[in-house]
C-alpha cells in the first residue's frame, strides 16, 4: 500500500448517467449534454435515469480522501450515447480545470470527434481513465493514446489494484459493488471506477502521466493478468 497521501482534493469528472439526490457526495456541478443531430445541446439535468452513474460516482465519492466531482450526464435512458456528446462533455470537464476524467462507459467504434477531445485532454495534463473489455473488444475512449485502461479483477478488493498489461487493459480493480441498499453493480465499469478510487486515494494530483503509471504498477497488489482455474468434469 502507497504511503504517500494526497496533498489536495482531485476535482474528478464523471462521465456517466448522472446521479441521484444523495447525500454525503461531494458534487460541484452537474451537466447534461444532449444530441441534438447538428449539434450538442445542454439541457435541464435530470435524476439519474438508469442508475449507473450513481454508482460511479458513490464509488468514487468513497474515497477517504475528499474528491470533488463534476457530473457530465451523458448516457440516455437507454444508456447510450454518441461521440459528440461525449466530445462536448470533455470540452467542459477540460475548461473546468478536472485533474481525472472517468469514463465508466465505451463506444464500439473509433470517432475522429472523440479522439481529437481526448488528444487534447490528454496533452492538457489531464489523466484519462476508462472501462475497457477484459476480453480483448475494442472500446472507446479507452483504446486511445494516453488513457488508462481499466477493467474487473476478481482478485482485487475495494482497496487492491492490479497491473494487467495486456494488449487491451493496464490495469484491474474490484469488479463488484454492494450499494446500501443493496443493489449489485459488477463488470469493467465497476473496476474502472475503482482503479479512478485507488488513483484520488493514494496518489497526488497533477503528477504526469508516466509517473502515475509508475506508482500504479509499484502499488498493485497482483501482477499479470488472473489465471482462471479450469473447471472439474465429473
């Protein structure tokens, strides 16, 4: 386990389906961004429509340290999305001064809209985190240059990460998340977010990519990708 404490609270912008009244989280600011065919709107945000968000953003708000989030809604009701609105979203996050963008979430395809956003994001300083497929699908904006790509590990707690290094992920965090009232979230989505946790916890923000690489590997708990047991046949 690191023992070096953040100095400041990362301001964290979420990229999901918004989030629910709940206490205890320390939300900034909520926007939502809606496609409107030529172009991206904002409009009026709205109570998390499919409940994914809130519990991306409780995930993150669990963190000892204090964390500041941004809110970009994004996802329909459907929980789907197009690149400009993401792209949009990311014009915001990048002008709001965020420190990590968490993308809990991916397209199928590559969009020269959403590349361009992360490339700047990325050039800005910015830390990039997104859900990537544990089993090797293209998704985006993880597949892009400079962005952490995270996924489940079940062999990782709430407070353990592990170093894949794959050709499609870096890096795994738990994959399962009991709410309080007792709803269970699993998947990459999951991991990724707890691999965001992990960074705001123990790691200082601001530091340049490579070295919070570096630290990541050094604090991971697990090295290498998880070995599945093969299964008895009686």
């Amino acid at each position: 386990m690191p023992a070096r404490m953040p100095e400041r609270a990362w301001t964290v912008a979420v990229f999901d389906s918004g989030i629910a009244a709940l206490p205890g989280h320390a939300v900034m600011q909520v926007k939502r961004f809606v496609d409107g065919g030529d172009r991206v709107l904002e409009a009026a945000p709205r109570e998390d429509p499919i409940g994914h968000g809130t519990v991306i953003a409780g995930i993150l708000a669990s963190s000892p340290q204090p964390v500041q989030l941004l809110i970009a809604q994004v996802l329909n009701e459907r929980g789907r999305c197009t690149a400009a609105v993401l792209a949009a979203a990311l014009e915001w996050a990048v002008e709001s001064r965020a420190q990590l963008l968490h993308f809990s979430l991916g397209l199928p395809a590559d969009r020269g809209v959403l590349r361009a956003a992360i490339a700047r994001a990325v050039a800005a300083g910015m830390l990039v985190v997104a859900a990537a497929p544990a089993r090797g699908l293209a998704s985006y904006p993880a597949s892009y240059p400079g962005v952490i790509r995270a996924t489940g590990d079940a062999r990782c707690g709430a407070e353990q990460i592990s170093y894949l290094g794959t050709a499609g992920t870096d890096f795994g965090g738990c994959p399962l998340h009991r709410s309080r009232s007792g709803k269970v979230a699993r998947g990459a989505s999951v991991g990724a977010a707890y691999l965001s946790r992990f960074v705001v916890t123990h790691l200082v923000a601001g530091l340049p990519d490579p070295t919070t690489r570096e630290a990541l590997i050094r604090f991971a708990a697990f090295h290498g990708p998880e070995r599945h047991q093969p299964v008895a046949r009686a």
